[in-house]
DNA sequence: ATACCGACCTGTCAGC
DNA sequence: TGCTGACAGGTCGGTA
C-alpha cells in the first residue's frame, strides 16, 4: 500500500503526535507474527522507551527510542507491507480487526499496529539503520544516472529495485515514466543521459507533489490520524487503463513488469 | 548476476 | 444471493 510518500506522510503525523510521549505496556497479537524480532524482544524494547523522533527512511519508518535501559540506542522499524497502517488512536475507539500490536503512551492514547495482509513488518534494533538503498529525494541527477546506468532490467524494475533507490513502489513508478515520457520496459543501462536526467527530475517531482497532497489513497490507505490522501485525483497513468491519455488522449496501456501492473502511454512514452 | 514466478495473506470486485 | 477467480500500494526465496 505505502510508498515514499504516503510513509512521509505517516511518520510525519506520528511525529507530530507522539514525539516525546512514552510507552508504558505493549501488547502484541499471537498469530502467525508480523514480525521480524520476536514478541517478547520488541516488547521488552518497547517498554519503558520514550519517543524521541518519528522519520521516514525509504519505505520504513524509524521510532528513535531513549530509555534509560538502552541508553537511547534503540530504533523500531516499521514496514507497513501493503496494508499496514500505525494509527493513534484513543482507548476507548473499538480496537480494528487485524490489530496485530497495541502500544500504550503514557499520554493515555494507544499506538495501533493494523495490517489485515500481514506483509508488514516489525523489527526493534540498534541504531544505524539507513535503509537498503539510495535516498529518491536527495540523490542527484550525477548519481542517479550512474546507478541507473548499472542496471540490465527493465528500468520500471530497477525503479522498484529497494537496493538502488528505496521508497519507490508501483505508482509512483508509473507516474515517473510517464512524466518523463519513457518506456517501462526500456533497460535502464539503455537510456540516454537526457532521459536519465529528465526521469530522475520526473521521480523526484511526482513524489513532492504526492507527499504535498497527503499521498495517494486506494482503498486503505490513512495516515496516523486516520485521514485519506490525495493525489490519487492527479494521476496520470496508474490505475487509468483504457482511459484517453491526458496529452494525446491515446488509450493507456496495461502490461506486466517484474510482475506487476504497469501502466503507460503507447504514443507519448518512447 | 539477472529475471521471472510463486509464495506470503486478506479483502474486494467482476463475472457468471 | 453466492461462488470463483483475478487482482491489489511489497518483498523474499527458489529456479532457470
């Protein structure tokens, strides 16, 4: 469900929210867990913890802990899969279904874990954690060319790939190529300097624009207080198959790449 | 190394 | 009304 920016958005909101509160108990469900750490561990991490921060790394977002315990030495990492959502909420609001993990602030609110696909993951750890790949909003265009430049796949794929860049995920993806008029199964190491560079201004725009807007919002997605985002109104290509192309009103194509539902333009994207 | 594909899960929607 | 199958914002591991 999240990409880059509908998890700005969220760890925005949750830094607003709860920055500087405490968590006081955890409670985790006992299904299959959604986790990477085990129960007990996260548990005992949690506890007692203060909320120092809440920030955006790729498609994770970091709690920065201090407790006494742990000497501020703690992150929690959240990845929300495709339909994780990690809500504030008061106690007294009926706990949702899939509700995997509760934790209790010593402001009296409740931090909720939510995730009916359970492909969201949860992990507490040192600190250090930067992420498996490249920063899309603070690469330039030097560097994003070059690590482009590296990559056989198709570049919708190597967009996707976590290891160059993180934080991309399909539609954005999508609304990247078809701003910058490219082909999603043209090979990355394949395309000239000037689509590079016009790709790499294309991604980074889109995602501002998206993070302006709240992010995008298909069916589940909320941020930490439970509001939808916007952009969805202003996409180009994602989700628009069949429908006239905003420039030349040429039908929107949909294939499949790296396995997924890719959408563009047949006439605009070379 | 690369790329495709199924697996992991539940919910929703289209089609019959 | 209800069943079945396809599909969904993500990632991982196996296989060719």
């Amino acid at each position: 469900m999240p990409e880059l920016p509908e998890v700005e958005t969220i760890a925005n909101g949750l830094n607003k929210r709860v920055a500087g509160d405490r968590i006081d108990s955890v409670w985790v469900g006992s299904k299959p867990e959604p986790l990477k750490s085990s129960a007990a561990e996260i548990s005992a991490t949690l506890e007692g913890a203060k909320v120092d921060r809440v920030r955006r790394v790729g498609k994770h977002i970091v709690f920065d802990l201090g407790s006494e315990k742990t000497a501020g030495d703690r992150q929690w990492i959240v990845h929300l899969g495709m339909t994780g959502q990690m809500l504030v909420a008061n106690p007294e609001a009926e706990t949702p279904k899939h509700t995997h993990l509760v934790a209790k602030l010593a402001s009296g609110r409740e931090l909720r874990f939510v995730d009916p696909r359970r492909f969201g993951r949860l992990e507490v750890r040192q600190t250090g954690f930067t992420g498996p790949g490249a920063e899309p909003l603070s690469i330039d265009a030097d560097d994003f060319a070059r690590l482009f430049h590296t990559s056989k796949a198709p570049v919708k794929a190597a967009l996707l790939n976590q290891k160059l860049l993180h934080g991309v995920g399909n539609i954005y993806a999508d609304e990247a190529l078809f701003r910058a008029h490219i082909r999603p199964r043209r090979r990355a190491n394949a395309l000239t300097k000037s689509e590079l560079r016009k790709l790499h201004a294309a991604l980074q725009k889109v995602l501002r624009l998206a993070i302006a807007a709240g992010g995008s919002s298909i069916s589940d997605y909320v941020d930490a207080d439970g509001e939808a985002g916007y952009f969805q109104i202003q996409h180009r290509a994602y989700g628009r198959e069949g429908k006239p192309c905003l420039t030349c009103k040429t039908p929107i194509k949909k294939i499949v790449v790296g396995g997924r539902g890719t959408h563009y333009c047949p006439k605009c994207q070379k």
